[in-house]
C-alpha cells in the first residue's frame, strides 16, 4: 500500500506505574573512536578520550572548548506486550524473551532448555509505564541540555514494537499516556526563564533519503550543509519555530504527525515509513561576574559604567533531539510490495548503514562509514560525538519474531560500549552587548543635548532680564531728573516774584520811611538770599545724589553685562565639551566596531580549536586598548579598575576608609575590598593589613543592609583559606555571623552568611568550635528565609560538616554521635532530600550519605524516616558517585540492612 499522512494515532501497549530505581551505570571502556563533526544537533570530531563523569550544572567555564568528559551511550530495552493476534496465534508458545528488571537483565530463548543472558542500563516490562520511561530513558538527557550540553533520544527496533508510542505519542485522550517528546518539552518550558531563554524547534523526516520539513511538506528535500573547515552538518533550509509555551508545541507535533509517513503492512496496520528527527534548541543567559560588576559600578556612581559593560554577557546554547527511527522489517513478514516495498529497501538500507557506523565505533575501527546514509551523517554528534545519547530499543514477546528480537537486542548491546565526550559550549553574546551601548551612546548624547538646550535657554533668561532692568533704571533715572528740574526752577520763578512785589512796595512808600526800614529791609533781601542759597545748594545736592544713583545702576549693568559675558564663555567651555564628548563618541563606536570584529574571529578560534585560554587575553587587549584611546584628562578619573585603584590608593588608604563617618562612602569602601577579597593573591595581603578584623567590626556595628551584606561576601571570600578561618574563629566571626543571620531579612545578606559559615565548616579542626558557638543552629534558622540561593548555601555547609566528620572517623579517630544530629539538623535533611533545586538536592543527599556511615547515627537515620531516602538515592540518584556511596553505606552497616531485612527492602 502507499504510503500516506496519519495524526499520530496510538501504539498498542498496556503500562502501569511501577518504579524501578536505576542502577549504577557501569565503567565505559576508553579508546572509542567518535564522530568527526556534529550534526545539526552540535559539533564533535572522531577522537579518543578517556572515560570521565558528567560535569555539575553552572560549571565554571567562560566558553566552550576542546575539551570535555566522556560518556557512554545508555541503553534501555522495553517489551511490547502482546496484541491480538499474537494472543491467538502464539497462544501456546511462550514468550521468546524473559525479562529480570531488578537485575536489569533480559534472557533470549533459543529453546526450551537454553537461553541467552543480556544486560542493559534499564530493562522495561511491558507493564512499565510512559512515566516510567521517560524518568529512566530521557529525563537525564534533558537535564544536561538544560545545562548547556547536546543531548539525543532515540528509538530502534523492529516494525510495530511501540517506538512511536514511546516517544511520540501526544496524551490527547489519556495524559499518563504522553511519550517521551510531550514529557521532555514540559520539563524544558517549566525551567527556563522567558524573558532572557529562547526555545526553538524544527520537525523533519527522512524519507526515501530525502530529508523532508514535517512543518512544512512544500519543502520536501532539504540538503544537508557541512562546514570544509570544521566538518559541521547543518540544515539551513529547515523551518525553525520559537516555542513559547506547550500548547503552541503541541500543536506543531500534530501538524508534522499529520505530514510523516506512514502504511499498512502485516507487520503494522499504521507502519513508519520514515525517520522523524525533531531537533530543540535551547539558548539560554548565564548570569555572572560580568552582571556583576556593571551593577557594581552603577552602584558606586561610576561615570566609566559604559566602559565597565563592555565585558559581554554569556550564553548556552544546547540541543535536544529526538529521532524516531522507522521499524526494520522482513519483507516476506510484512508483505511489503510496489512502492511500499521501495519505502522498506530505503529503511533497511539507512539502518544497515547505522549498524555498521555503530559496530566501527564499538570496535574502534580506523575508518566510520558516516557517509553511506543521510541518517549516520545527521547523527554524528549523537554516536561517538559530543551528545549525551540515550538509545531505548523495543522488541516484542512473539516467538515468531526471534530472529528480528536477536537483531535489535545485538545493536543495543554494540551500542553500549560507544563513548561520546560530552562538551559544554557556552558563547559570548556579543550582539546583546552591541545594542546595550547603543542604547548607552543615545542616552548620553541625548542628555548632552538637553544639557545644551538648558544652558542656552539660561543665558537667553539671564540676557532679557539684564537688558529690561537696565531700560527701566534708565527711564526711572530720568523721570526723576525732569522732576527736581522742575520743581526748583518753579521755587526759583516764584521767590524772584516775591522779591519784585516787595521792591515795588518798598519804591513806593514814603521817603521818611526810607531811612527806618532801609535796615529792616536790608535785612530781608539779605535772609532771602541766604534761603536762596540753601535751596540752591539743596538743589545740587540732589542733583549729585540722582547723579550717583545713576552711575551705580551703570555699574550694575556693567556687572550684568560681565555675567553674560561669563555666561557665555561658560557655553563656549560647553561647547568644547560637547566636542569632546562627541569624538569619545566617535572612538567608542570604532571601537565598538573593532568588538564586533574581534567576535568573530573568537567564534572561529573557538571552532578551531584554540581552547579557553585565548579568550579572556583577548577581550583584556581590547578593554586596555579601549582604556589607552581615552583623552588625556579623563585617564585620572574613576574609570580604573578595582586592581588599578589598588596600586595607585594603596590597601591601608581603602581599609582606612571602611571607618568613614560618611555612608557612602563606607559602602564603597567595603564593595572595593570585596572586589579584592575575591581573588587569592590579595587575600593574604587584606588579612596582614586588618581588613579581616576590620569587616568583622562592619557587622558588629554597622546597620546598613548593603554594609552587612558585602562584608559578609568578602569574609566567605576570605574564609575559603584554611589560615583565615583560624583567624575568623579565634576574632569571634561565626558568633557575628550568627547574630547578623539573625537580624537579617534580606535573601541575599543570608546566602552570604551562610556561604561563610558553610566556608568554615569545611575545616576539621573547627567543627567543636562552630558547633559551640553556634554556627549550626545559624544555619538551621536561615532555612526559614525559603529562598534556594539561601537553601543551597545551607545545604552545602551541613554536606561540608558531615563530610568532616565521616572524614575524622575514616582516620581512626574517636567519633561519637554527629554534632548535626545533636543540633536537630537530621528532619530538615529528611524533608529536602528529594528537593526539586538540583544543587540543594545533591548536598543534602551527600550529607545523609555521610551521616549514615557511622553506626552511631544509623538508630537516628532509622527513627527519622531516612532510610527510605537512602535507598532512593542508591536507585535514582543522577550522580554515580553519590549513589554507589549510598549503596556502600546500606550495605555495609548492619543496623541498616536488618531495618531493610524487617521492612522487606531490597538494596
């Protein structure tokens, strides 16, 4: 029958939840040869490597390199149970296979009395549930790609065994019945963060060695790209979709199950006549020093913040991708003819080309045949490259079927002994940094802008005001003038009247009058005069006074006139200003330019091989090249950094500064010491000079959150040296430690607390000490803050203190009842032992591991419930170390294994 769309319809097999705990994965062989370059799921080369485990999340690493941690390819079988037909065909046959889960192994009959006897990662039973599977088979896999690594599911065994239903499978009528791509997108949306994380997707198939788009069927032969230079594979032509939310995924696997291609056979009546590749990529945002120390200088008032983020910030990137191989098929058992029998050559044929690429891998052969097959070319990076892989092969129960069973059950054994080196690759994001300064540079010239509009309008102000009080003194000066004018011209006019009238008068009297008042008269004319004189000299002086006032309103405009004259030369100097600024304008973006440059051929050493090591040296040259092209006159200002300012000030100058009256600068003072107190070479150098004894002093006295909360980074800093914490013990740090935890309300003031004392219970000359002055119960009580920056830090102390503990009595030492046990710590480790917070969960889980070595404690482990929890991490525990180390524990005590022999539990 051609072949044709179908919606995804469902695959037979019954489940139930039963959950099995996996086992510690055994030591891969070293010497693998692996696949030379990556797929579009990531890059890797065909090289040896030794065998190593898979590195924590949040690993120290700036970018990725050439090195990395081998691992194996895991292998899961799964048993389909029996459908109908085989019910009434077989029924008197028994099944071809018996499966021993507990010991993770499968017996093949090749008769009544003779068997073979496999053994895999994880053996499923027919009963297992989706549930089940996926938490064994992909769920680790998706916790690496969500930590920055490559990761593939795959699925391979014979037509009609339930692949499909394994992975693909979309829950639409019964949920608990979601597959494996449903479960892997949930986990990945429900941990990232959607404001700085991106999820991307596209949804092939391989069909008849065409490479397909499922999510856009026009585009039907996509051709696989590969880089000359590093030997990358890539499918530019495919569609990519951002994913947002599960809803939206859904739908997109609904439309590329309606486009795949399927028939009906004997073998299966909705048969696979495909590869489905679905391919998720994951970006996401690293916070750390860089944010930091932009924050930082922002805080401090820094005017250099804009050379301060020109460190760019770091990114992940990862890739999930889930192949959903087409079953192998006889075509005498399937019955396969025409174009469907073309369609079961295609298949065979690709598949016969995976087998040989994983039998040269598992035999270390010289030459891999990647070339033979699209399909071995698209899965470089998961065989033998630098994909965490996980392989689950599904066979079925029917006797008939034997010789298909032995196939599928021989390539999952050849599978097994391929090892990958897995690789982080972490990647500067250098077009965020290119829009941040940009976002910067139209800031600044948007505020130089307003400054000079400001300026302009102020001594255009300043101008018309001038200008208007010099008119009105003017006008005031002169109305003034014309009055006294007039009014002493008036007394003048009216005083020589009355001078007239009385000559006249005295003319016309009698002569013998004359001579009696010529002396009276005499003495008239004579005070008149004088009067005429006063008023005269009255009028002059008021005269002088207006004169005097009006030079002084001159003076006064002539100082107006100075100011705006200062004014402007002020402008000028504005100008000038402005000129500058803009050709540091200019050299930021040549240099901005230069970035952009220098980021590329990072990308290209990267690719190459150059390791870490060339990357920081070069973002160094370009930030001391930045510094250098400054002007002269802003090479003194603050725009040194925290290394500079400290050989230039000099350490005691910055420590005498911690005892400031002013906050602010207090603030500054102990953010610049834990600047230094970070790195090792000035530890020593803080210690001899007080800075330890003046930090402690900080949390003694200061209030100030901010104070409190840098000292007390800059003591964890410092309490990472065995020296300084005899020195931090004997100055009474752990009591201010404990006191400042329990004031403080800030999560962030907690977490460094109990960063320091988890710092110092490290130590195990200290533990009687910090245990009698509190610093177990400090850490105790900050567990009430809730916030898991504070829980991991809680955590890592108790994991600190047992590991001590176990450590004193692996030395023969006397040890008797833990100390943590004593202080009650034993129902919070019990609580937070499966926490969801990975780093919490993994102290926790090592510490109870610690504690349950002793036999002192194991009636305590027992009677606190811890016991189940052990066992649980000896089953399910990701990490291999902390899981053999929980099965070395229940193994080795025996109060443990007779509560385990009581309660019926098998290790």
């Amino acid at each position: 029958m051609a072949s044709g769309a179908r919606n995804g319809g469902a695959r037979a097999g019954s489940k139930m939840d039963r959950q099995q705990g996996p086992a510690a994965t055994p030591k891969p062989a070293a010497g693998k040869p692996r696949l030379s370059a990556s797929a579009s799921a990531g890059g890797a080369a065909y090289r040896r490597t030794s065998s190593g485990p898979l590195p924590a999340a949040g690993g120290g690493g700036r970018a990725s390199s050439d090195s990395g941690v081998s691992s194996r390819v895991r292998v899961a079988v799964r048993l389909r149970p029996r459908n109908a037909e085989e019910q009434v065909a077989d029924a008197d046959f028994a099944d071809c296979v018996e499966l021993q889960p507990e010991l993770k192994r499968l017996k093949l009959r090749k008769n009544n009395w003779e068997s073979d006897t496999f053994e895999f990662d994880e053996v499923l039973t027919e009963f297992s549930s989706q549930k089940r599977v996926y938490e064994v088979v992909a769920k680790p896999v998706v916790e690496s790609v969500l930590e920055g690594y490559n990761g593939t599911v795959m699925a391979y065994g014979q037509t009609g065994t339930g692949k499909t239903f394994t992975l693909g499978r979309l829950g639409d009528e019964d949920t608990a019945a979601r597959g494996i791509m449903v479960r892997a997108m949930e986990d990945i949306l429900a941990d990232i963060t959607p404001e700085t994380d991106t999820i991307s997707l596209s949804y092939l198939q391989l069909y008849m060695e065409m490479i397909q788009d499922l999510l856009d069927p026009v585009n039907d032969n996509i051709a696989i790209v590969e880089d000359p230079r590093t030997g990358d594979v890539s499918l530019p032509g495919a569609t990519v979709v951002e994913v947002r939310d599960q809803k939206s995924f859904m739908d997109l696997l609904r439309i590329g199950e309606a486009h795949r291609a399927a028939a009906n056979t004997k073998m299966n009546t909705e048969s696979s006549r495909s590869h489905a590749i679905l391919m998720v990529n994951v970006r996401r945002a690293v916070k750390g020093r860089n944010e930091m120390d932009v924050s930082m200088s922002a805080e401090n008032g820094h005017s250099s913040s804009m050379m301060g983020s020109l460190r760019p910030p770091i990114v992940r990137k990862s890739k999930l991708v889930v192949v959903d191989l087409a079953g192998s098929e006889r075509i005498d058992k399937s019955g396969s003819e025409g174009h469907t029998l073309e369609e079961a050559k295609s298949i065979n044929l690709s598949l016969s080309s995976l087998g040989k690429c994983i039998n040269a891998l598992a035999e270390s052969s010289a030459h891999v045949p990647v070339r033979d097959s699209k399909l071995t070319r698209l899965l470089k990076d998961s065989f033998g490259g630098t994909a965490r892989t996980s392989l689950v092969v599904t066979i079925g129960p029917s006797p008939r079927h034997r010789g298909e069973t032995t196939s599928t059950i021989m390539f999952g054994q050849r599978a097994m002994k391929v090892q990958n080196m897995v690789k982080l690759k972490e990647e500067f994001d250098y077009k965020s940094l290119c829009r941040r300064l940009d976002i910067e540079l139209d800031k600044l010239i948007a505020e130089n802008e307003r400054q000079r509009k400001y300026f302009d309008d102020e001594v255009e102000r300043i101008t018309t005001e001038a200008q208007c009080r010099v008119v009105e003194v003017e006008r005031e000066c002169k109305i003034a003038l014309e009055n006294e004018k007039m009014k002493y011209h008036q007394e003048y006019l009216d005083s020589i009247k009355i001078l007239e009238e009385k000559w006249k008068v005295h003319q016309q009297s009698p002569k013998k009058e004359v001579k009696e008042t010529e002396s009276t008269s005499n003495g008239d004319v004579h005070d008149l005069l004088q009067n005429e004189k006063m008023l005269r000299q009255s009028a002059e002086d008021e005269s002088n006074d207006l004169r005097n006032q009006l030079l002084h309103w001159k003076k006064m405009e002539a100082t107006a006139t100075a100011e705006v004259v200062k004014l402007r030369r002020m402008l000028d100097t504005e100008a000038s200003q402005k000129d500058k600024f803009e050709e540091e304008i200019a050299v930021l973006k040549s240099q901005l330019m230069q970035l952009s440059l220098d980021a590329d051929e990072t990308r290209m050493s990267l690719d190459t091989g150059d390791g870490p090591g060339k990357i920081f040296p070069g973002l160094d040259s370009l930030m001391s090249h930045t510094r250098s092209s400054q002007p002269r006159e802003q090479s003194n200002g603050p725009k040194a950094p925290v290394a500079k300012l400290f050989e230039q000030v000099g350490l005691q100058k910055i420590l005498s500064l911690l005892e400031s009256e002013e906050p602010d600068v207090r603030v500054h003072a102990v953010k610049v010491v834990a600047n230094l107190a970070a790195e090792e070479a000035n530890q020593e150098k803080i210690v001899e000079a007080g800075g330890l004894t003046s930090l402690l002093m900080l949390l003694r006295s200061s209030e100030d959150e901010t104070i409190r909360r840098v000292a007390a980074g800059a003591i964890a800093n410092l309490a990472m040296n065995e020296t300084n914490q005899d020195l931090i013990m004997a100055q009474g740090g752990v009591t201010l430690l404990s006191m400042t935890a329990s004031d403080a309300e800030d999560p962030q003031t907690l977490r460094m607390v109990a960063g320091a004392i988890a710092n110092l219970c490290g130590n195990d000359k200290l533990q009687a000490r910090l245990r009698g002055e509190g610093g177990i119960k400090a850490l105790l009580g900050m567990v009430k803050c809730g916030h898991p920056d504070v829980l991991a830090q809680v955590a890592r102390g108790i994991a600190n203190f047992a590991k001590c503990e176990s450590r004193a009595a692996t030395q023969g030492n006397k040890v008797g009842r833990s100390l943590l046990v004593d202080d009650g710590a034993l129902p919070w480790i019990v609580k937070n032992a499966n926490n969801e917070a990975a780093p919490i969960r993994r102290h926790i889980e090592l510490a109870l591991c610690h504690l349950a070595q002793h036999e002192v404690n194991a009636k305590d482990i027992v009677s606190e419930g811890a016991l189940w929890e052990l066992v649980r991490i000896s089953r399910d525990c990701s990490r291999e170390d902390i899981r053999m180390l929980a099965y070395r524990t229940l193994t080795s005590s025996p109060t443990l294994q007779s509560e385990m022999r009581r309660l019926r539990i098998e290790c």
